[in-house]
C-alpha cells in the first residue's frame, strides 16, 4: 500500500513538472541570469559586464507573458546575490539561527525587488513599443531613487555604482548617480528593443559611450592648497561586542600607539576604532602628547550624551582643538529598531541597538595646514547616500576638501561587501569632485580622487597602516548644486511624454 501512494504521489511530481515545464524554465532562467548579473558586476570592468547582463535581461523580457513576474525574479536572483553578506553578519557574527538569518536575506531582497519590477512592468503595459527604451531608463530611474528614501532607503547595489568601472561614469558630476543609471538603463533597453539596424545601434551607442566618456573629462574643482600626508589605519581587530576587556584595551593601545609614533599630517583609525565613549577618553593628555605638530588625529568612537544617550561618533583632534561628529544616516537594527521589530533584534543578539541621530548638516573637522583643510566625514553606510553628501557639500559655504570615511566592515567577513562600498565611495568622490580616504578595521581602506580612482589600498584582513600624500581640492561640481532633481524631473517628462505618444498610437 506504502509502495503504491509513493509511485502515486511520484507521477502525480512527474506530471506537474511536465505540465508546468516552461513556466519553471522561465522562472529558472530568470533567477539565473539575475545572478549572473550580480556575479558580472563583481568581475575587472563590471559596469560593462552590468550592461551586458541588463542587455540580455531586456531581451528575454520582451517576449515574458508575466511581466511583474519575471522582473520580480531577476531582481531577486541580483539581490540574494549581491548581498548574501548581509547572512554572514545576521548568522557568523549576530548568532542568528541560519533559517531566520537565510529568511532576512531573502526577505530584504524580495522588498527591493519589488522597486525594479513595478517599474519596468508598468512601463511596458503602458508605453508603445517604439517609446518603451526611455520609457524603461525612466521608470528604473525613479525606482531606484524610490528604493534609496521609502524606509530611511537602502540604495545598496544599485545600478549607478556599477558604472563606476563601466561606460557612464562621467554623468556622475553632472547629474549625479541615477543619471548613470538613466543612460545605463536606456542603453540595454535601446540594444535589446529598438527596432533599427544593428549598423544604426551601433553607431547609437557609440555615440552614447563617447560622449559619456568626454564628459567625464571636464574637471569641476581645483587642487586647493599643497597635498597632506596620511597615514590609514587598519587594525583587524573582532568586533567590539565579542571583545574581552584585555582585547578592548589591547585595541585602544594600538591605535594610541600608532598616533604618537606617526609622522603624517592626518592620522585616521576606523570605526569603533577606540571601544570607549569620549568622555572617558583623555584628550587632554593627548593634545599636550602631540606638543606643537602640525598633526591631526580622526577615530570612530561612542559620542556620549547628556540624557545617557549613545551615538555612533567620530573624533578628531589637533594640540588645541576637538571635534565630534555623530552619525546621521543609521542603520536599521543595527543601530536603530524600527518601531515593531525588537523581537528581531532581540533574535540578533547586539547589544547596542538605539543610538542618537547626528544632524545632517554638521561643522566640518579643520585640519590647519597653509590652508585650512575641512574634512568632511562618513561613517560606515553613510556613503551610500549620494544625495546626502551633496547635500552636505552644497550647505557648507567654503565646502568640503576632504571626503574621510571610516568604516567597520568585519560585520560581513570574506564577502563582497568591501569591494561594493569601496566602489560606492569612489562614486561619492565621483559625484563632488572630492577626495576620500577610507580607514576601515578589515578593509578595504584606501585613498580615492577627486575622479573616483583608487591611488592606492590595502589588503584586507592584514594589520596595516597606508600612508600616502592626498591633494585637496575645492568647488563645488553641477550634481552638488542641483542634487537628484534635473534627472527626476527629466525621468518624469520624459514617461509624461512617451504616454502622451503611446495613447495617440494606440
């Protein structure tokens, strides 16, 4: 009888899988190629590999019979991907259970999803044919703009980073990242779409290439003052919450140590670098320490407030002054709990979950050299957020000369994370004609310029310090006066317009 219901049960599988074969081959095939599409982008000259991926995305999407279907699959299939690190931090460091921790990932990713297929679905349901490539770069567009604001934003892996290492990177001081999205996104589409000789698209996209190449050789700021020597810490140490109170003293030693023995003019230690609030910190000792050198020292530390409140701060100091600043931008629990979720938290184990919000717009840190040096700074995410910081630089009078993000990145172990936001602040840099130095406790830290390219790095996962000379520069680049709104407005009137044409088609 038991061997009877299992042949049962066995060819009733058999014929529901043949009944139902194109639809999982196309539900396969677009899983698949979401994965390629975040496995391509981590290759040498991703961008490009990007919009091959996105071409060929494009091409089988014409012809899906469930258009928010099949985006929504090739966007899930992108994100697990490009953020499975997110598992390691939830799981290896948190001590989540793998199946909730598995369940995270996949439910972050099927949220984000949501964004890119609403957008390329209703675009195609809605425009012409023959309008549908600038109808699609509009609609992804706004999506991923969408997708960086709804819930504080988490614009992670988005498309405009990619094209750091791809084709149209130059319309990133112009009009900041989401241009290089339009112009990435209208590029597949116009491949894989347009009706017109393969002759004529070549020469289309040529063109386009070309002349996204030109633009990024207009230069926006200028060399302010001489170059500064650095000095970038990397520690390797654990992370704070499973320290031992001889490793937090052993930390703290470390990078004290490297501050009294260095000879660079800008010393920066990571995040959480100095495991202690600032007020049990002597800094008074410290400034008499550095007598009368022209030197300044930058480390993530915790701000402490008067209502006991925490913050996620950084201190910087010379022999006469101190400055503090507290993170904006936090991250959802991991710093902040999002009201009804402290049940998750609570499965995720860390300890300290709430702390304070630092003002957008806060005083720079001044490095006094022949020029005062202002040094704008990032911790950690903050970076991912190109509107913020130019909105920062835009606010400021005299400006930023200095992008310093310090970063604490062993959350996310052997991962891709380190190169994704690696590539994330070459694109902040990109987008306000800025340099950024990057201190981080595992990696990778590095020192960027003003055009968005890596001088030079560090391995991760090694204790080293990076020392290097940086330039300054000042001014202020299109994309920090005007911000997100030319693209927005253009991505609008441009769907206004390719509707207004479809219905007259129609």
């Amino acid at each position: 009888m038991s061997l009877r219901y299992n042949e049962l049960t066995r060819d009733k599988f058999t014929l529901f899988l043949l009944a139902n074969r194109k639809i999982l081959i196309k539900t396969a095939l677009f899983l698949l190629l979401g994965s390629l599409t975040a496995w391509m982008t981590e290759l040498p000259y991703g961008g490009w590999w990007f919009l091959l991926a996105l071409t060929a995305f494009f091409h089988f999407y014409k012809k899906s019979n469930q258009p928010l279907l099949h985006a929504w699959l090739y966007q899930l299939g992108y994100f697990v991907n490009a953020l499975w690190w997110i598992y390691i931090s939830l799981h290896d460091v948190g001590r989540m259970h793998v199946l909730l921790s598995i369940f995270a990932v996949v439910a972050l990713s099927s949220y984000l999803s949501i964004w890119f297929a609403l957008s390329v679905a209703t675009a195609r349901k809605l425009i012409h044919f023959s309008f549908l490539p600038a109808a699609l770069a509009s609609s992804i567009c706004l999506a991923e703009w969408l997708r960086g604001i709804v819930f504080t934003g988490f614009p992670w892996a988005g498309i405009a980073e990619s094209q750091i290492d791809g084709a149209f990177f130059g319309w990133a001081p112009i009009l900041g990242g989401l241009a290089c999205t339009w112009i990435a996104s209208f590029t597949a589409a116009f491949i894989a779409l347009a009706k017109t000789s393969l002759i004529k698209k070549s020469i289309t996209v040529l063109f386009i290439v070309s002349l996204s190449n030109g633009l990024a050789l207009i230069p926006f700021t200028t060399p302010y003052g001489s170059g500064i020597s650095v000095e970038l810490l990397q520690g390797n140490f654990p992370q704070p919450l499973f320290m031992s109170q001889e490793q937090a003293i052993a930390q703290q030693d470390f990078y004290l140590k490297k501050l009294s023995t260095s000879s660079a003019q800008l010393v920066v230690a990571p995040e959480t670098a100095l495991p202690i609030t600032d007020r049990v910190l002597n800094v008074e000792s410290l400034q008499k320490s550095l007598g009368d050198k022209n030197q300044f020292f930058l480390s993530g530390i915790l701000g402490s407030h008067d209502n006991q409140e925490l913050s996620n701060s950084a201190l910087g100091f010379d022999h006469k002054q101190t400055y503090r600043y507290d993170k904006h931008h936090l991250v959802p629990f991991g710093e902040f709990v999002p009201t009804g979720f402290q049940w998750f938290v609570n499965a995720f184990g860390v300890p300290l979950g709430q702390f304070k919000r630092g003002d957008l717009i806060q005083n720079p840190m001044v490095l006094h050299t022949e020029k005062p040096i202002r040094l704008g700074v990032m911790i950690c995410y903050e970076d991912v957020f190109g509107s913020e910081i130019a909105k920062r630089q835009k606010y400021d009078l005299q400006g930023h000369h200095i992008w310093v993000n310090i970063t604490n990145l062993a959350w996310f172990g052997e991962s891709q994370a380190a190169e994704q936001q690696l590539r994330l602040a070459r694109l902040r840099s990109l987008e306000t004609g800025i340099p950024t130095i990057r201190a981080t406790n595992t990696g990778l830290t590095g020192i960027i310029n003003e055009r968005g390219q890596v001088t030079s790095t560090l391995a991760e996962f090694e204790q080293e310090a990076l020392t290097g000379t940086v330039q300054p520069f000042s001014g202020k680049t299109p994309y920090v006066h005007l911000g997100n709104l030319p693209i927005l407005g253009i991505s609008i009137l441009t769907l206004f317009f390719c509707w207004i044409r479809s219905k007259k088609l129609v």
